[in-house]
C-alpha cells in the first residue's frame, strides 16, 4: 500500500513540488494536481476504477483515508485524522466548484448511503462505489460530472506531456 499515516499537528503535509505518483508530473498547486489525478482516473485505460482510486495518489481504495470536517456550508479536510502518501492542502471549498481555472471538481464526499464513520469516497468514483456497494440504487444527481468537467478533463490528459 502507497499509504502512511500522518498524526499531529506538526505533521509535514506537502504545498509545493507536488507530483503524480503514476507519471511523476510535477505541479506548483494544488488544484492542478487534483486536475491531474482526475485525468488519469477518467482518461487513463491503465486505471481500474472498479478500485475507486485515490484522487490524490491513485492507489485503490481503501488504502487511503481522506477525514472530513463540516466547515460553515461545505467541509474541510481533516488533516489530522486522513492518511494517504500524497496528502496535499487544498480548499475544499474551491476545489468542489468546477471553474475555467479549475475544470475539476473531484472531492472526497460522504457517501450518503454509508454508515456514519465509513470512509469517504471522491466524487469521480461514486458511480463504482454505488454499483459495488449499494446496487441498485444510484447516487444522487448532485454527484454526477457534468460535462464541463468532462470536456475539461479530456483537454488535460490530451495536454499531460
């Protein structure tokens, strides 16, 4: 497993030199790299997203764990209780809004269907999980990609190299 925990509030959670543990890309923020890892698991044949893959490091589900904490409307990451090699600092806030600068709106959730304290799960894989764990419902529209973040994710894998 890519995974290690990280505990304490003096833990070293990566801002900057962030790269993809797949092709070793390198990213200045944040958002690109979530944009990134979201490429890879939408566009990328090698990538089984039966495995529900990270959106931070693109190891299968559940070897990582992302907390949330509810934050004013939306929710923050809780850093100190989420492990994954690639934990990175990003606004959930910004990051779960698809915008012209941030065409990717792939965010740890809570699965609705799941008992309280279950392990989160990123939007980009909420259709697998559903059909995995919760046949035959389906998720909520409110998790569906919208073709912007489509179209906008496609540009990024055709424009990685």
């Amino acid at each position: 497993c890519f995974a290690c925990e990280l505990e304490g509030d003096d833990r070293d959670v990566v801002t900057t030199n962030i790269s993809c543990e797949r092709c070793h890309a390198i990213f200045e923020t944040a958002p690109k790299l979530l944009a990134h890892i979201a490429a890879h698991i939408l566009h990328d044949p090698t990538i089984s997203r039966e495995d529900e893959p990270c959106g931070l490091c693109l190891s299968p589900a559940p070897s990582c764990r992302i907390g949330l904490k509810k934050y004013k409307a939306s929710f923050t990451l809780d850093y100190t209780n989420s492990m994954c090699q690639r934990l990175v600092k990003f606004s959930y806030a910004t990051a779960s809004q698809p915008s012209p600068t941030n065409l990717c709106a792939n965010v740890p959730i809570k699965c609705p269907q799941c008992p309280k304290g279950s392990n989160t799960v990123w939007k980009y894989n909420i259709a697998f999980h559903y059909a995995k764990n919760h046949s035959p419902s389906v998720p909520p529209s409110e998790f569906d990609i919208s073709d912007f973040e489509l179209e906008g994710l496609k540009m990024v894998w055709n424009n990685r190299h």
